[in-house]
C-alpha cells in the first residue's frame, strides 16, 4: 500500500475536523467535546493504532511509513498527541500491557524522595488522557486527571505530579539498550516540525504575492525574494531530514538519524519564524491571524526533546567514538532503502 494513503486520510481529516478556529478553541479549553471530537475522528482512521501488529488490531506499519501522518499533523497545527500515542500503544503492546482509552502523551520523570513521581513538562498535558513516563529505567503509565498540574508557556502544556500511591510499578518494557524516551518524542516531533514549516512557508509565499506596496506585491521585491529563498532552503532541508529520522524498520528510530533530523529541524524552526514574521509585519503576531499558531509550536518543539545544542552533542558523542572515516557515519545515516 502507498504510504501516500495514510498521509491522505490524515490531510482529510485534519482539513475537515482541525481548522484553526478548532485549535483556537481546544488551546483555550483543553479537554473539551470539541477536542473529544476530534480524538475521535482520529480513532476512526485507524492511525493511532498504526505501529501496532495486526495481530493486536493495528495495522503492522513502520514508524518512516508514517511519516506522511505526522507531516499533516504539524502542518494542520494538530493540538492532539497522536504521533506520542502511536508510540506509547506500541511500547505498551510490547509490554503485554493492556491500551487504556484515549490518547497517551510520552514524558520523562523524576522519582521524588517520597516515592512519587515529577514530569517537568508533560507536552499536551491538557487534552492527554494518560502519560506513559520513563523516569530512571523504568516506565510508568499514568492518568492525566490524578496528576497535580503546573502551567507551563503553552496552554496545553503542563508539569504534572503523582503521589507515591499513584504511581503503579514499572512496566516490562526494556530499558538501557531498548528506547528512550527523549529518542522517541524527538522522533516524532521532527516531522510535525517539518509540516510547520512547510505551511509557514506557504502562507509567507502567499501573503508576498498577494501584500502590495508601492503599486506591486511585496514579493516582486529582491529582498522578500531573498528573504523566500532563505525560508525554502530551511524547509526542504528540514524535510529531508526528518525523513531520514523516521526511516528504517519498526516502530523504534535510529538515534543518530534522529540527532541529525531533530537537530535541522531546531535549526530551521528559528530561521524560518524569524523571516516569516519578518515580511509579515506586525500582523503575524497577533492573536486573530493564524501564522502564530505554526510560529508557537515551532518553538516550543525547538526546545522538546532536546533542543539543536543537545543533538549536536549526541552526534559530536557518536563522532568521536566512531573508529573511522566520518564519511563512513554519514553514509550510515543517510544511506537507507527508502527515503520518502
């Protein structure tokens, strides 16, 4: 089957149910029925339940035959954590543990002295009914509504906290060698931040054509024209790479590709808001215009999961440790059977 299809019932429901006075409305409510709605039109595609094997209801797919969906996600500015519930339903499936309903945000934790235990930031922390947090080398499945949350920036973000009572034990899920938690959300955060700045690109493109000054669009001018130039390198490079992140067998990235995809990503989601508001004007930043919904998330991504510096660390870490040509490591993240 065409990868092309699961990306193309993501665009239709997303275009239909995720228009940008919906995610204005679940920013400003949280779990309310519009965002339930929504999940639900999500559910009924399938997609959640795409990682997992056909044998447990899902649809047997790999994490690069999704990168089409999480593309959409990102460019419809999804306020819902389906690319962290199609993970945490596979690592669950792994762990013979029962999927509880609704949507699963990922995190990583802190035990407390008490036995309890502290998410610093849960991302979609208001509208997850549950959090599957890796806090030292265990896992834990936790709900959202026996949290006790504090505000972060974004509205739908919290720091949530459990008692020692709630916090259940550790799930079989493998730990050292098998997946971290920062790995897993940078995964799927690349591509959503790939989608953003496509769309970015395209309404700054549009807004050129159409914005006129001195009798003609702004974009027949060589510095907007510059300015789109800059922009499109960022987005296409950024897409290419997060492709990559995505690419290989399973449900579970390769590290080093996710490095290099999370790390141009970070990269490009500064450059490309800074120039987007740059011809926007001061239009962009307003509330009622709808840039500062794809501008926001950008950088709030370009911190999750480890902001560029980290990933640069992480493969500078590789680098030195690889005994070598460097050609050989960048063949080795960039050579793969399928790039999308």
């Amino acid at each position: 089957m065409n990868d092309d299809v699961f990306a193309d019932a993501a665009r239709q429901v997303l275009a239909d149910h995720c228009t940008p006075a919906a995610v204005r409305a679940i920013e400003a409510g949280g779990s309310t029925p519009q965002a339930g709605a929504l999940w639900q039109q999500l559910e009924a595609t399938g997609l959640a339940d795409a990682l997992l094997p056909e044998s447990e209801g899902g649809s047997g797919l790999g994490l690069a035959q999704l990168f089409g969906v999480l593309e959409q996600c990102g460019a419809h500015a999804l306020p819902l954590p389906l690319g962290d519930t199609m993970l945490a339903r596979a690592l669950l499936a792994q762990a013979g543990v029962a999927r509880p309903a609704g949507s699963i945000a990922l995190a990583r934790g802190d035990r407390l002295p008490d036995g309890g235990l502290r998410c610093a930031l849960v991302r979609g922390a208001g509208v997850a009914d549950s959090v599957l947090v890796q806090a030292g080398d265990g896992w834990h499945l936790l709900a959202t509504h026996q949290a006790q949350p504090a505000p972060q920036a974004l509205a739908l973000d919290a720091a949530l906290s459990w008692s020692a009572a709630q916090v259940p034990a550790a799930l079989a899920i493998p730990a050292g060698a098998g997946p971290d938690a920062r790995t897993l959300q940078a995964a799927v955060i690349a591509p959503q931040m790939a989608g953003a700045l496509m769309s970015v690109f395209q309404r700054t493109l549009q807004y050129a054509n159409e914005r006129q000054q001195f009798g003609r669009p702004i974009g027949k001018f060589q510095a907007i024209q510059h300015q789109l130039a800059v922009m499109s390198e960022h987005v296409f490079a950024a897409r290419m790479a997060a492709q990559l992140g995505c690419s290989g067998a399973g449900y579970l990235p390769d590290r080093l590709r996710v490095a290099a995809a999370k790390a141009r990503c970070s990269e490009a989601a500064l450059a490309v808001s800074e120039l987007a508001h740059a011809i926007h004007g001061a239009i962009g930043f307003t509330e009622e215009y709808d840039l500062q919904l794809y501008t926001r998330r950008l950088h709030a991504w370009r911190q999750s999961a480890g902001s560029e510096s980290y990933w640069h660390d992480v493969a500078g870490q590789a680098l030195l440790a690889h005994q070598g040509l460097t050609l050989d490591m960048v063949r080795r993240i960039t050579d793969v059977e399928v790039v999308l």
